[in-house]
C-alpha cells in the first residue's frame, strides 16, 4: 500500500508552528515582527518554494538572526528550509538544516526536531531509524506532559499532547508501509485517545477557539477510516465517515464562510478534514459502483480542498478513476487536466508528475497509443525539470550555507574589531586622564605612580583574557569551518551517487575539489600558534627543553590538549581519525616517559 511521504512532513510542520506560536517573545523582539517573517516563509513555500529559499537566505543573513540572539526565529527558518528540501526530494540537505536548528538548543528539549529528522528517515523509506526518532520524540513530549510542562516551559499540555499524538501517527504510518495493518490501528487509537483526552473535556462546540480541538480528533477518525479502506474493511471505513460528518457538518452548517477565513485555523481544520473524508468517499463508492454518491463526494471534496492545492490536486484524481470505471474517458481526463493545471499554478511538481502518469495510463488502457507516446513526452520533460530542480535545490544549499557561515565569520570578527577598538579608546581615555592628574597633583607623585602602576596591571590582565578569548574563537572557527567543509563534500558525495549520468556526476569533481582545497589545517595553525604563543608564552619552549627529541606534529597536539580540546575536535583540526590521534597520545607518552599513574593532561597542565 502507498501512503503519501510527505503526510508527516505536514503533521510536524503544524506542530512546529503551534510550538512556536506559544513561545515567550526573545529579548525584547517585536513579536508581530517575527511572526510576519515567519508567515511570509510559510506561504511561499507550499506555492513557491525557489522564493521561499531565497528569502529565508536573506533574512538569516541579517545580523540581528545571525548573531544567535534570537534562536527561535532562526529555528523557525531552518525548519521551513528542511521542509522545503525535503519536498524536493533532497533529504540530506534537509538534514542538514534539522541538525542547524538543532544546534540551536543545545541544552534544550526539541522532540519537534526530532520528529522533522524522522521525516527525513521515512521520506529515505529508512524504517528503523524513523521508527527510533519518532520513539525519541515520543518520549520528550511524554515527560512534557506528564510534568505539565509547555515546550517554553510554561503550564499547559497541549503542545505535548499534539506531539505525541503526531508521533503516534507516524509510527502507524510505518507500520502501513511495512504491512502491519494491526499494529498500525493501535497506534492509531492511542494517538486518537490523546487527542480526545485532551482536547473534549469541558468543550464548547459553539465557540470558534475550540474547532481546532474537534478537527484533530477526527483528522485522527479520518485516519483509521483510511486505514480500513486499505485493509478493505469497508463498513468499518463507512462507519468512520458517518461518526465523522455527524460532529463536522452540523458544525459547518452554524460557520460556514466562503472565503474561508486565512487566520482561523480550527475551521480550517474542520473543512480540511471534511475534504479529506469525501476524497475518501470517492474511492469507497467507485470501489461499490455507487457512481452518484462518488460524484457527489467529489464536488464536496472539491469545495472542502480548495485551500489546499496539494489536496485538492489528488482527489481530481481519484474523481478521474471514479469517471474512468464508468467508461467516461473525457470526464477523467477533464479531471486530470484540472489538477494538473492546478499543480503547475502552484509550483506543484512532483504531484503534476503523478498525474501525468496516470493520463498517459488511460491513454494505454483506451489503446490511444498516439496520445499516450504524447503524455509520456511530458512526462519524461516533467522528470528531466524535476532532476534539475532538485540539482540546482542541492548546489544552492551548499551556497546558502556557505553564505551563512561567511556572514557569522564576518560578524565575529567585526565584533572582535569593536572590541580592540573599545579597548583602544579606554587606554587613550585612561592615559589621558593620568597625564590631566598627573599635571595637576604634582605633589602626589608618588601616589600617581602607584595608580598607573596598577592601572597598567589591570590592562595587562584584560589583554591576556582577550588574547585567550581570541584563541577559543580561531579554534572554534577552525573546528566550523572544517566541519562545514567536510559535511559539503560529503553532500556532494552523497548526491553523486544519485545522479545516473556519469557525466554529469564527474562535472561535480571540480567543486569537490575546490572545497577539499579549503581544508588546510597549515594555514589555521600558524593563525593558532602565534595566538597560543602570546597567551601561554613559556609552553612550548618547556614542551622542547624537557625532550629535544619532541616533533612538531607532538607539538601541535599538545597545544590542543592544553586548551582542553576533545579527541574529536583535536581528530577534525588535523584532518584524522579518532583512533589515529589515540595513537598519537599514546605515542607522546611514551617519549615524554610519562609513568601509568600520571596522565598525559596533569603533564601537559603541570608545564610552565
């Protein structure tokens, strides 16, 4: 059975966003502000995603984002750029960007993330790894909820509730793929009972805040219905649709509005599902050769999906076989041509595909052999748009990222500038004001000198915790800019693999080779060594005094050690593995003639 990859990619961009929305506002942001980027971003990205790229680019470049002091907002995008790679059928780089907002909130919970990285595993059809980050989140929102604790920390339990209710989802959609249709309806009914736990007590139908409570409960009912269908329970499934349009309708009837209105996301939800469940019709009464009741369903379906191209895209399709078993193939092509249009309006490739492949196996199926060579034409144009698509989403994701990393290396050192600029000032100020005393206090000359005296004591401190601030941040650098490096090449890899054409998978040596060249650990130690020289200035010479005999290479490896590097960073700085530089210490013990019962790290912090 076929279940829609990207489902789940949905579910948790909507959990994302509910997350977001409750939290606190950052260091005194314009909240509206933030939320107004954030909207932008969402709606270009389901219509036009190129867009979408190239302004979340822009406004991560933005010092006030790509400073690092407002973390949610730059959480936000990384998230919709996954998203939007991960759409175009480009899971690495949508990795990439989960592992950025992850980085994000080091010392902070985020299950959401650890269900976008689920996502990536189900969309690379890597069940084992899914079903672990779907656990993981589950877990997370678990505690979440037990606690009472909102993902900003604040009281309420709806958040938790929706993630562990999506997590469940996931994990039954898994389980859809894999054939276990028993335990897929488990996960189902325990991802139900979370909703209706937490969402149908003390309700008030009437009131507008509370549809969204009623829409992700029978989005849940929608879910198991689809799941009968497919197990071909079909009173089971007709038995789902009626409790459904029992709550819905009635509902619907006291609010509807045409347009619907953009904001009011509960009812949104209420006619996304209705949508859902007619579009679910259509194939239940075509499957029963009831072909009214199918047509019927279809006009509801397609007054339900309107605002949801995607959708509304794929019931035209279904509509289409519903007329294709009545031997109508006009009305089914009408169909397909419909969402086709649809698809292309909205930017919605991968879908015109399908649809595409559908026409052109009506046209085999009516023997219109001309027309069907006709749509396969079309067809093999679509997936020649989509591989450069997803080629040109691959080489502007690694410019995006390199762009990113630059504008951060260049705020840092626009801030180290500041810093020496502000110190310069203080000792032209400082200066200035002990020539003025000095001038005027000649009689306390002596008290003066005292005064400079500690003064330049002081600065000298200063300077050496700027000379090691200075020297934590080049480490740091070098660690970034090798760990970016090394990641692009391995994309580049990646995708190399991927691409038929030998040729057009060598044209991307050239840029592997360019990036390789970056990765020169020569350049960033000289950089490090005069820095470390000036903060711990006695190190090495004791280092060489103590034995002559010592390399260069053992030299550089304790001067990692000394800053209390791990063996992983230390691994990366020089372009190894973690058991090569194992290998290295404990070769430097040995010429150092260091005893079993001291450690190498007590030596090297006992030299002067």
């Amino acid at each position: 059975m076929k279940i829609n990859k990207y489902y789940s990619v949905i579910v948790s961009s909507i959990l994302f966003q509910i997350v977001y929305s409750n939290s606190p506002d950052e260091s005194g942001t314009n909240k509206n502000q933030q939320f107004a980027l954030i909207d932008s971003l969402v709606d270009y990205k389901y219509t036009q995603p190129e867009r979408a790229i190239t302004f979340a680019s822009r406004v991560l470049k933005r010092k006030k984002y790509a400073s690092g002091n407002y973390p949610k907002v730059e959480s936000a995008f990384y998230n919709h750029l996954g998203e939007i790679y991960l759409r175009m059928n480009l899971p690495s780089q949508a990795l990439s960007y989960y592992i950025e907002a992850k980085r994000l909130f080091p010392k902070k919970k985020t299950p959401w993330l650890d269900l976008q990285f689920g996502n990536v595993y189900y969309n690379q059809e890597n069940w084992i790894k899914a079903k672990e980050a779907y656990n993981k989140a589950l877990e997370l929102f678990t505690t979440l909820n037990i606690k009472g604790e909102r993902l900003d920390g604040k009281k309420t339990g709806g958040n938790s509730v929706a993630g562990m209710s999506t997590c469940y989802s996931n994990l039954g959609r898994i389980e859809i793929q894999l054939n276990n249709y028993e335990s897929a309806l488990a996960y189902y009914q325990l991802a139900l009972e979370t909703r209706e736990n937490h969402y149908l007590k003390n309700q008030d139908d009437s009131h507008p805040t509370e549809f969204g409570g009623h829409a992700s409960v029978l989005y849940q009912h929608f879910l198991i219905a689809d799941l009968y269908f497919f197990w071909e329970m079909d009173d089971l499934v007709k038995e789902k649709l009626s409790y459904i349009d029992s709550v819905a309708i009635p509902i619907y009837n006291k609010n509807k509005l045409d347009p619907l209105p953009s904001k009011d996301e509960g009812l949104r939800g209420l006619y996304r599902v209705l949508g859902f469940s007619n579009d679910l019709k259509i194939k239940l009464f075509t499957k029963e050769k009831k072909y009214k009741q199918a047509k019927q369903a279809a006009i509801l379906a397609e007054m339900f999906l309107k605002d949801w191209p995607i959708y509304l895209s794929r019931s035209h399709s279904n509509a289409a076989k519903m007329y294709f078993e009545q031997d109508s193939l006009y009305k089914a092509l009408e169909q397909i041509d419909l969402g086709v249009r649809i698809c292309q309006l909205k930017g919605l490739n991968f879908e015109e595909l399908e649809l595409l492949k559908y026409k052109m196996e009506l046209f085999e199926k009516s023997n219109l052999n001309k027309s069907a060579i006709n749509v396969a034409l079309k067809v093999l144009e679509k997936k020649k748009i989509i591989d450069n698509l997803q080629m040109s989403g691959m080489i502007e994701s690694v410019e995006i990222k390199s762009e990113l990393y630059q504008s951060r290396s260049e705020l840092l050192k626009s801030k180290r500038q500041q810093g020496l600029l502000q110190i310069l000032i203080g000792v032209l100020i400082l200066v200035s004001g002990l020539i003025l005393i000095a001038y005027r206090n000649k009689k306390r000359h002596s008290e003066q000198i005292a005064i400079i005296n500690e003064q330049e004591s002081q600065l000298t401190q200063v300077e050496l915790k700027n000379k090691e601030a200075e020297l934590v941040n080049l480490s740091t650098y070098a660690l970034s800019k090798n760990d970016l490096l090394i990641n692009i090449i391995k994309d580049i890899d990646y995708h190399a693999t991927l691409i038929n054409d030998k040729e057009d998978a060598k044209s991307l040596k050239p840029l592997k080779k360019k990036i390789q060249s970056f990765i020169d650990d020569g350049v960033d130690w000289e950089d490090y060594k005069i820095q470390f020289t000036n903060v711990f200035p006695n190190f090495v010479d004791s280092l060489v005094s103590y034995n002559p005999d010592i390399t260069n290479s053992d030299i550089k490896l304790c001067c990692y050690l000394k800053m209390n590097m791990n063996t992983k960073d230390i691994a990366q700085l020089f372009g190894l593995t973690v058991r090569a530089i194992e290998n290295k210490r404990y070769r430097l013990r040995k010429k150092l003639f260091l005893k079993k019962e001291i450690s190498l790290m007590t030596f090297i912090n006992g030299l002067n």
